[in-house]
C-alpha cells in the first residue's frame, strides 16, 4: 500500500500588499457584499470575477424561504459571467462576506458545490481560475481551483 499526500498552496498577504487591479477586484466583491439577499442567514457574500476580457462580473448570494433554492454568490457570479460572455475565460474570482455588521476577520472560502461549478470554468476555458478570499486580517490567495478541489469528478 502507498499513501497519496495532498497539499495545497494558498499565499496570505494582507490587503495592502495587493496590487491596485487586485485592490480593486477585492473592493468589487465587498461592494456586491451590500447587495445580496440574505434575510435568512444574514451572512452576506459577495465575488467578483475578472475576466479575461477585462470586464468585472459581480454577484452575491441570494436567499430563498425555501433554502435549497438560493444560491452562493460565487456561482451566482459565474453563471451571470458566462451568461454575458459565453466566450470569455474567467481569470480571478474574488469573494468576501459580511456578517453582524462587519465583513469576516478570516476568509471565508467557497462551498464544494461553489468548487465544482469554478472548476468546470477553469475547465471550459482550459485556464486557471486564481481565486482571491478576503478577510479584514488577511487575504487567501490559491492560483487555481484544483488547488481547493483535489481529487475533482471531471469528465473521463
Ligand atoms: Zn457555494
């Protein structure tokens, strides 16, 4: 018998060390925070996802009082991205989340049903989704999906 190690590799770096475009994709995400529906969790998330053509598609989660109908922001952003440009790479997803009146002290990262819906994107495009997780003590930053997603049910 042999055992498979898996490791992912995720920077930390606080916000100020981000680079303006950065800065701004992060400041995208925590805008969309403000414009979720989250009446019934009151946990408020927001992404935003640069694409390869430049353009900034923002999106939040959105809450149903029937829960399984809602939908995380992070798929919410991708599937509103892929709905306008249907041709276009999503190069770097950012995500933030607001809660009791506050955005998150620790990154909050997204669900696995988030991981597998990012990973079909980085595999549409055959490019990597960098993926940024903002928290007022730091930001996660993963160059790519398979990273948080090992192991991943794709097409054989
Ligand atoms: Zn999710």
């Amino acid at each position: 018998m042999k055992e498979l190690k898996i490791s992912a590799k995720i920077q930390v770096c606080d916000y100020n060390e981000l680079n303006p475009a950065e800065k701004n994709l992060i400041d995208a995400a925590k805008e969309a925070v403000m414009r979720a529906y989250a009446p019934y969790s009151r946990f408020q998330v927001g992404a935003a996802a640069l694409l390869a053509n430049n353009e900034i598609v923002t999106g939040n989660n959105q809450e149903n009082v029937a829960y399984p109908s809602g939908l995380c922001a992070e798929r919410t952003t991708l599937f509103y991205a892929n709905s306008r440009f249907p041709d276009t790479a999503v190069d770097t997803l950012a995500v933030a989340a607001y809660t009791n009146g506050d955005f998150t002290e620790e990154p909050v990262s997204p669900c696995g049903s988030c991981r597998q819906v990012i990973l079909e994107a980085q595999n549409r495009y055959n490019h990597p989704v960098r993926m940024m997780l903002y928290g007022k003590k730091g930001v996660y930053i993963i160059e790519k999906i398979t990273d948080l997603l090992p192991l991943s049910f794709g097409s054989f």
